[in-house]
C-alpha cells in the first residue's frame, strides 16, 4: 500500500500511545497517517501490562472483557523485613496484543490510515522521510518508542534511568505445586506476590496466576547499569528454579525509560508521545496509562486549536509535577539495600496506602492522624530520615516549578530549566 503524499497528522509508532493518538486524531476529522517498523500485528507492547482503571477511563477506552485478567487483585509487596498488602488498588492487568490490536482497529475504523512495515529514516521540517516514501504533515508526532527515531533529537535516556524489564505468561504444568509455592508465601490463589529487592533497591519479581491457576504470569524489572541482572535473567532463573512452570505461552523484554519526562515535549511542527516523551510514571516503570492519557490531551489541544506549545504546557502543568515527584522518590529507592526497603516496609513508613497510591499514579495523602505513627517510624530508623527529607524537597520543589511551566520559549524558560535540573538533574 503506497502512502499517502499529504496529511493532517504523521504519526511514529503505532504501539499503544501512537494508535491511542490516530484513532482520537481520525475522530476528529483529521486526516492520518500512523506507521509503524515492524508488521502492525506486532507493533507496541506484546506482553502483560498493570493499567489504571482511571487511566483507561480518562483516556475513554472500553476493554473487552478477552483482553483483561478481572478485577484488580490484592497485591502483596513482600521484603526480607516484612510485606505490604494492597487490597484497594486500580491496576488491572491487560493483555497488550490486545490493546494495540483494538487502538488500531479504532484508529481505522475512524479513517486513519495504519501502515507496518514502514520504516521512519527522519524528517525534513514538514515532511516525513520513510523507506516507503515521503508524507507531507501539518504535525508529526514521535511515538515511536525509547529507541525510535528521535525526531527531536532526545537526549539519551542515563543508563542509571532505564529499567530493563521482562514479562512472560507461561502455562502452569503442576497445579498442585503452583498452589503450594504460593501457599508458602502466604498469598491466596489470583493474588499477586511482588518480591522487592530481588536485584537492587529498584527492582521487582511479580509473580501471579491466571484463569483459575493455567498459567502463571511473572513480570521481572531492574536497573542493570547499577551491576544487576537485568529483568530477564531474573525471570529465566525463577523459571529454571520452578519445575511447575511450563511452556512460554507469549511475552517479551525491553528497556524502560524511568527518568521524568523531557522539558520539551514539541518543537517545530513536531509532539512526543509516550516512552518517545519518557511519559512514563517512574516508580514502577508504567508507561501504557501516560501514553494513551497523554495522547488523547494532545489530539483534543489540537483539535480545540491549540498549538504543540499548549500541549507541552498543558501536560507538564497537569502531570509534569507527579512524575517529577516519583522520580524523585524512584531514585531513593534504587539506592536502597535489601535491608532499608525492609525497614521502609516494616516500620510502616511504606504503608498500605502510600503503596496504594503509588500503584494508583496519584500523591499519598497523608491524614494528620497518620502523622504520628509514621513519626515513630521514622523515629525508631533514623537512617531513612536524610533520604526521606530530600525526596520530600525535591517532590515539593518539582510540584512547584511544574505547576508554572512556562508558555513562552524566552529567558524564564531557561531558567526554568535549570531549576528542574537542580531538583532533578538527568
Ligand atoms: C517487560 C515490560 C513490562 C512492562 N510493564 C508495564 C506495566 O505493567 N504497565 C505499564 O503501564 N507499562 C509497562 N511497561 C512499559 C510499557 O510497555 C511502555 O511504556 C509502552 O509500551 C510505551 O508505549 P509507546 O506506544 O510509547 O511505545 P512502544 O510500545 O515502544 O511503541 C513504539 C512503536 O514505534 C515503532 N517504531 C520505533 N522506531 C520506529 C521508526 N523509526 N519508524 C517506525 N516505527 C518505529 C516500534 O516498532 C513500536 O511498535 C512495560 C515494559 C516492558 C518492557
């Protein structure tokens, strides 16, 4: 299929955040075209994914019930010290073949043009060079992934801000033995068993059963730059190690950007989006919600006659603030042994609902009533207090420069800049 020579709007990538924004764009009216390196079937994430239930809402997708795994199921974050269980979260896992396949389907069934096996070799100001030909666009957006094409020049992503994750679902080839493994780690058929710490302060092993214990899904994440293994090793050395867990049914790896987002989310006549933008929320690496959340905020800018510049603006004011905050505690936490995330865990100062609102995307609301006990925490493990201060200055520091990002490019934008960078330098 040859492409089209003009359009409203190109778009790189058609995983989950580039085939969210072609379908909202084709909505409206505008013509699109979406494209994507690899066969569309195969394009965006090909795993198992934990999304908010808000996200998807606010973004106004409508799940079918094939492509989730129920309800959201308690949550036990254990550590060597103790656990954290969250019984009152949003996330739902989401089969993202799934996803992707529906966003694209939406996305045609609107009018967008959705083409794979299209490579993007650059731009030239308005225009997108593809070894498929060129497509002239009023805008271009890069969702095109951490290791896309760089429209706009990223910088790289640190080797210290990017997670290296794994997720597979496997079938499970000895029911009894899958039951008596979750058993001994006292967590209930369907819930989710979250060892943290198994590679370093920021690092997880997620291990859950699915459809009434067939399959088993194991979800691994580390950041190897700090000398761990990556989320792979992880997964395959917990699969080696368990004689119950069967053939791979579907899965993959990648790496996750885990720093805030950039300053400049568009340029020219060109927007990022999702993983392409790092618009991803940084304590556990969750970049699907931001994405379609992010997409649909800039296709209604445009389409309410905004500019790129209303949309960075926008998103930075409404979201910059709380991944900036999390990036601030992510970083704590990555610094963290075995025994301080114990500590974080056992002496109350992770609690329920902080966790919760972790999981959530939201800030912990902390009650007056809540102060005293986490002051007695905090008290009887002094040496969480320094690191504790500084993520609450620089969570603090972040809400408040986020919450004025500039709308002109002159002098107090690059002071802004250096102010982010000192609160969080990247
Ligand atoms: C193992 C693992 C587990 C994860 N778990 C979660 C989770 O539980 N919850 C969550 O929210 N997030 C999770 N994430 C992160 C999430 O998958 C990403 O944030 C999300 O996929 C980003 O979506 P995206 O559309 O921005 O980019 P991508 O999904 O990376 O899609 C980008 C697309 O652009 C295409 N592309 C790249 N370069 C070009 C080019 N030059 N020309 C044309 N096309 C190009 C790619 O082929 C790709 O299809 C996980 C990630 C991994 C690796």
């Amino acid at each position: 299929m040859s492409l089209p020579t003009s359009v409203d709007v190109a778009i790189v990538g058609a995983g989950t955040s580039g085939a969210a924004a072609a379908r909202y764009f084709a909505e409206q009216g505008a013509r699109v075209v979406c494209v994507d390196r690899r066969p569309l079937a195969e394009a965006g994430a090909r795993w198992v994914n934990g999304i908010t239930r808000t996200a998807m809402a606010e973004a106004g997708i409508e799940l079918p019930a094939s492509a989730g795994f129920g309800e959201p199921h308690p949550f036990h974050l254990v550590s060597d010290a103790g656990r954290v269980v969250v019984r009152d979260h949003d996330v739902i896992d989401v089969d993202m073949r799934a996803l992707v396949a529906l966003l694209q389907r939406q996305a045609q069934e609107a009018g967008a043009v959705m083409q794979g096996e299209t490579s993007v070799l650059g731009r030239d100001r308005d225009v997108l060079i593809t070894d498929q030909g060129r497509v002239r666009a009023r805008w271009i957006i890069d969702a095109s992934g951490l290791a896309g094409a760089r429209l706009l020049d990223q910088s790289a992503v640190g080797t210290a801000h990017l997670c290296a994750a794994a997720q597979a679902v496997f079938e499970v080839k000895d029911n009894e033995a899958a039951r008596a493994w979750f058993a001994a780690a006292d967590i209930p058929p369907g819930e989710v068993y979250a060892r943290l710490g198994v590679a370093g302060g920021f690092s997880v092993l997620n291990v859950r059963l699915h459809d009434g214990g067939h399959t088993v899904g194991v979800l691994t994440g580390s950041i190897p730059s700090l000398g761990f293994p990556s989320g792979k090793a992880i997964l395959d050395r917990f699969v080696r190690e368990h004689a119950w867990v069967g053939a791979r049914v579907f899965g993959g790896q990648g790496a996750i950007p885990l720093r805030r987002p950039y300053d400049r989310l568009a340029r020219d006549n060109v927007a990022l989006l999702g993983d392409a933008a790092c618009q991803v929320f940084p304590a556990h690496g969750s970049g699907i919600g931001a994405g379609i959340v992010a997409a649909r905020m800039l296709a209604s800018t445009l389409g309410a006659g905004g500019t790129l510049r209303d949309y960075e603006v926008a998103w930075h004011r409404r979201w910059g603030g709380l991944f900036a905050a999390y990036d601030a505690f992510r970083r704590w936490n990555q610094t963290m042994d075995p025994v301080q995330l114990g500590e974080l865990m056992a002496g109350g100062v992770l609690d329920p609902s902080f966790a919760r609102a972790g999981m959530d995307q939201t800030m912990p609301r902390l009650s007056l009533g809540a102060l005293p006990p986490k002051a007695r925490a905090l008290s009887k493990q002094p040496g969480l207090v320094p690191g504790l201060a500084r993520v609450m200055a620089q969570v603090g520091a972040a809400h408040l420069l986020s919450a004025v990002y500039p709308r002109s490019e002159n002098r107090r934008f690059s002071a802004w800049q250096l102010g982010m960078a000192r609160v969080l330098a990247v």
